[in-house]
C-alpha cells in the first residue's frame, strides 16, 4: 500500500505530467514547422531563385504552381489541424482531469496572518487619506 503512495505522490508532484505533454506537444509542433518549411516556405524560395534566374518560369498564383516546384498548402493546413487535434486532445484528456486531481489531493494551506510593519501600516494610512481627499 505503501508503494502505491509513493507512486501517487510521483505521478501528482506535476513533473512528470509536465514534461510528457511538453514532448507531444513539441513533436506535433516539430511537424508543423517541417510542414511550413518543406511545403511552404522551400517552394517559394525556390520561385524566387527562378525568377532572379531568369529561366522565363510561369508562375500561377490562383492554382499555387511554380515552376519546378508547387506550394502545398494542403499539406500545411493538414499539418496545422493536426497540431491542433493533438493540443486538444492532450488539453482535455491529460492536463484538465490532472489539474483536477491535483487540487482534490492536495492539503489546504492555511494562510498565516503576518502582521504588518509600521512601513506598512504608514503606507495604507497615506493611502486612505489620499482617497478621503475631495477631487479638486
């Protein structure tokens, strides 16, 4: 029974969750910049090159082809839905039901009256004094 403690106290210090949503949500973030890269960004590099070639290339911006190559827009906003499918996922399936068992496991803090210093308590009375004033 023991173990099993210990196991909970492991899983719920929030470490660990932390850093397992960090690794998915930074490999489908790690997709979604090839993505931008290779289908977007490459593409138009390459368009630019072309022109300033002067190989006489054809650009059609209404079906997105480029000479030598095409800009996959497609596969760019697939990539995007995807990133955010997973995010959502993630979201609700592991870090809202955790924030949720964190807060039902964890010990209510009594707060502890400190009392003020004389710094402190000068500061608030400058304070009420300055809202008592009528505005001229």
């Amino acid at each position: 029974m023991k173990a099993l403690h210990g196991f909970r106290d492991f899983i719920l210090r929030g470490n660990v969750v932390d850093l397992a949503v960090g690794v998915v949500i930074g490999a489908a973030f790690g997709d979604l910049v090839k993505s931008m890269v290779a289908d977007v960004i490459t593409p138009l590099i390459a368009f630019i090159v072309s022109l300033a070639g002067g190989k006489g290339g054809k650009a059609e911006f209404a079906a997105f082809e480029i000479p030598y190559t095409t800009i996959k827009i497609g596969n760019f906003l697939n990539s995007l839905l995807s990133f955010l499918a997973i995010a959502v996922v993630v979201y609700f399936a592991v870090v809202l039901p955790m924030n949720r068992l964190l807060n039902y496991f964890k010990s209510p803090e009594v707060e502890k009256e400190v009392p003020l210093t004389k710094d402190q308590q000068l500061l608030i009375e400058i304070r009420d004094a300055l809202k008592a004033r009528p505005i001229a």
